[in-house]
C-alpha cells in the first residue's frame, strides 16, 4: 500500500504592485489569501495475476467483460494487459512451457 500526501494551496498576487487580489481590479483584501488543506490519500490496487489473467482468458475462454468484473479493472485496462502478454509471448506471466503451448495451440 502506498501512501502520500496532497497539499493544496491557493494564492492570488499581482506581481506588478505586490497587492493580493482575489479576482478584482483593484486590492481589496490586504492580508494574504492563503488556504492549505492536506489530504491522506491511498491507492490499493493490487496488481493482476499475469498467469491467472491468461488461464482464465485463453484457457477457459471468458470473456474480457467477465475478467474484468473478476479482477476488478475496467475492460480497457484487461484488454491492454492481454495484448502486452500476447505480444511479448507470455514471458512475464510465469506460465510453464505446457501452458505456453497450449495457450498458442487454442488462439
């Protein structure tokens, strides 16, 4: 799990007069305008089982919708996974040489 911290700030100066404006022609609040808020965020995404991913499409045949849902990704992101694994020849999957070979013998 990884984890950072958003910090967001607003200021708005008029560089010219060194006079703070909020959106006016003319300076109407004298003390900086200022505002940070920090936010906690996470990102939990684990990632796909390569090996999984290809049994379950190649293999048993479901469809790009089905893995989707399964795995919890939309179906452009399975279908971008699917097309590196085919063109790099299932070399990151951990498939063994029988899985390989059948999986080319079914497409």
């Amino acid at each position: 799990m990884r984890s950072s911290r958003l910090v967001v700030g607003v200021i708005c100066r008029d560089l010219k007069s060194k006079r703070i404006l909020n959106g006016a022609r003319r300076s109407i609040v004298d003390e900086p305008l200022i505002y940070l808020k920090t936010y906690q965020i996470e990102w939990v995404a684990p990632k796909v089982n390569l090996r999984e991913l290809a049994l379950l499409r190649f293999i048993q045949g479901k469809t790009e919708r089905e893995l989707a849902q399964y795995f919890g990704r939309s179906k452009t992101a399975i279908h971008e996974l699917l097309a590196r694994m085919l063109k790099n020849d299932f070399r990151h999957a951990n498939l063994t040489k029988e899985e390989r070979e059948r999986i080319k013998w079914e497409n």
